[in-house]
C-alpha cells in the first residue's frame, strides 16, 4: 500500500525531513546542540 494511513503521520514524516534539511544546510542555532534544535523543531 502506497501512502499514509493518516494526516498526522504524513506531516510528521514531512517535518522530519524539513529539519534534516536545515541541519544539512546548517541552518539550525550553533548555540545549541543539534539534539535540541531537532527536538524544538520537530515539536
């Protein structure tokens, strides 16, 4: 089965790759980890 069961999943999945995007383009605060960006952006 192609796709996503639900929304939620989907923007979930979507979000993710958006942060691994700005931390590949370093794009996140270099006062803080990127743990914590991750976790602030990722919500």
């Amino acid at each position: 089965m192609l796709g996503f069961k639900s929304s939620s999943s989907a923007s979930a999945t979507l979000e993710g790759i958006e942060v691994t995007h700005m931390i590949r383009k370093k794009q996140f605060n270099p006062n803080g980890s990127g743990f914590v960006q991750f976790a602030t952006l990722a919500g």
